[in-house]
C-alpha cells in the first residue's frame, strides 16, 4: 500500500527500486538471513529487481521501509499482509543487524497496526517465527500475541526447515 506512517523515530514507507543498495544490508546479510523465509541474496541488483516486481497498489500488503528519522537510513522492513480466506493479518518484519536491540521493529509494527486499524477492521493478526529465533518471538509478545501453536516453515528454495512457533493476537 501506498502509505506513509510515522512513529517517534521512524517514518514508514514504501520502498522504491533506487533503495536497494540499503535493502541489500540486510538481504544480503547472512546473519539476518538465518531464519527469514527468502534467500539469502547475493548481489544488489537481486534486491533492485524485487523491489520493482512489488505491487505497491495492493490494498491488502502494508509491507513497509523502516527509515531513522534521525538520519534518513532504511534500517528494516516489514509490516502486515491480508489474508481474506482466514480473516487474519500476517505481520512479519527484518532489520539490519547493527539495529537490533532498539524495539525498531516493535516500534514500526505497533505504528502499522495503529494506522491499518483505523482504516480497515483487524480481527486479527498471527506471526511466525523459527523457534531458535526466540528475540522474534519476544517482539510478538510486546505486540500483545501469545502461542497459539509449533509449526514449521522452509525457506522458499527449500534449501532450510525450521521447527517454528506461531503466536497470535484477536481483537474481537
């Protein structure tokens, strides 16, 4: 979606293709890569064609940029998808690894949920984390969500599964 959000020290937004260089500190970051469901990308130009395959219009994907007001850097991603079969928003998130530990992501996704909140109905939302990465899951619980479930996921060339945890937040 098409929006701009700010919070205290983070302005939300969408990504353009001219991002990539910053996108690929963390897509191409193996450290951060360890549990996210992509690929670990290996050259810039990967993260550029991405970007520009991003549908920006969908009215149901708040997948946004994570830029330092206090210095304009794109540090992260992340935010909520829709998924109407289920009446649930999927949130989701990433940030360079030199930016953990700040709650930028709780941060981002508490101004995500803020903002889709007054403008669509949110039954609910549910993340996914790998079990090991425990420091997700300790965001989801600050975002209000507790176990709902074990589970597991791979990574999209099916290169790695994961034993994972899903926790959810109703709101209804």
């Amino acid at each position: 979606m098409r929006v701009t959000i700010e919070t205290e020290r983070l302005i939300l937004r969408p990504f353009v293709p001219e991002d990539y260089e910053e996108a690929f500190k963390w897509c191409g970051d193996p450290v951060v890569n360890t549990y996210m469901i992509y690929p670990l990308y290996h050259r810039a130009e990967d993260v550029k064609t991405w970007l520009e395959s991003r549908d920006l219009d969908d009215p149901d994907s708040y997948d946004l940029g994570f830029e330092l007001k206090s210095t304009g850097e794109l540090i992260g991603s992340g935010g909520l998808v829709y998924h109407s079969d289920r009446d649930i928003w999927n949130v989701g998130y990433n940030l360079r690894a030199d930016q953990w530990g700040h709650e930028y992501a709780l941060e981002a996704i508490r101004g995500i949920i803020d903002y889709v909140s007054r403008t669509r109905r949110i039954r609910a939302i549910e993340g996914e984390f790998a079990a090991e990465n425990y420091k997700s899951g300790r965001v989801m619980e600050k975002l209000g969500m507790h176990f709902l479930r074990d589970s597991e996921y791979e990574k999209l060339d099916g290169s790695v599964k994961f034993a994972s945890k899903i926790y959810v937040r109703e709101y209804e």
